[in-house]
C-alpha cells in the first residue's frame, strides 16, 4: 500500500533511490555544511541547476574536485598558456 504525502511532507530521501542518498544539491550543501561561494563554484563547474538531485558521493566529490583544483585553473599542473620551462640558449645549466 503506498503512502499518502499530505502537503508539506517532505518525500523520505532515500525513498525513490534505493537508500542510496539521493538528494537536492541544496539538502546536499546544508547537511555538508558547504559554505555559499563554494557551492555556486560547484553549480557553475558542474553545470547543475536549482534542485538537481544527485547521491551524495557525486556531491561530495563535485566538491573535493573543485577545492583540489588550482587556482589558475590549469589541469595536472601545466601552464594556462601551455608554454613549457625555457632552456638557457648559452650552455648554461645544461650538464655538458
């Protein structure tokens, strides 16, 4: 038999997810405690809109990929220009 939601009821997270913790990306940040500048970075990386539902383990990654990531946005530490580390043109350093 299946329940009755009255208004107001809020459905049981795990409800329609198997109990897999499938949650707005909102519960996801209040539960975390993600602080607001973070959790708009995160949207905006993810492309995820208001009240997208997604398991908690997505979130929670979504987060540690952004916090890890480096500030200039450069990916496995290579350049933003893609320049590599010039070799002096007179010999020097060059171990000969």
């Amino acid at each position: 038999m299946s329940k009755k939601i009255e208004k107001g009821d809020k459905p049981d997270p795990g409800e329609n997810a198997g109990g897999k913790g499938i949650l707005t990306i909102e519960e996801h940040k209040e539960n975390l405690g993600i602080s607001a500048p973070v959790f708009a970075a995160v949207m905006q990386t993810q492309k995820w809109g208001s009240g997208k539902r997604v398991p908690e383990a997505d979130f929670k990654k979504a987060v540690d990929d952004f916090l890890g990531a480096p500030m200039d946005g450069a990916k496995n530490n290579v350049p933003v220009s893609g320049a590599q580390e010039e070799k002096p043109e007179d010999g020097s350093g060059g171990g000969e």
